[in-house]
C-alpha cells in the first residue's frame, strides 16, 4: 500500500485514477503504473485479487487513502 499512497500523492495521478469507473480499471492503473515492480503488483494480485470481497477491500482501502491524502 506504501507504493498506492505514493502514486496517489500526485494530484495528477489521483485525478486520473478517480476518473476511472471500474473498480477493474482502477486496478489496472495502479498494477501498470511505472512505479509498481513485479514483486509489488504479485503481492497485490495474491492478496486482494483473489476474490470479489478482498477486491472491493482493496478499492475501499485505496479510497481511504485518497481522502486522507485530500484533508
């Protein structure tokens, strides 16, 4: 999430990811984003991609990040 929060503290980057309508589309921007490695974005997809319930866990996750960030 270190690498998430980092992506989202440009406004520019947060922009565009709250543009994004799909929780799948947000997802994808963030795993293809040039900051994440391979390690990052396979740590991610094990964890929260398993399943529906830990996918929306991980949107709601992102989101908590982005107000916190906005404050």
């Amino acid at each position: 999430m270190n690498k998430v929060q980092l992506i989202l503290e440009s406004p520019t980057e947060r922009e565009k990811y709250k543009n994004l309508e799909s929780s799948d589309d947000k997802l994808s921007f963030l795993s293809n984003h040039f900051i994440m490695d391979d390690m990052t974005v396979r740590l991610i997809k094990r964890r929260y991609l398993l399943s529906e319930k830990y996918r929306e866990e991980l949107v709601q996750s992102i989101e908590d990040v982005i107000r916190k960030i906005e404050r």
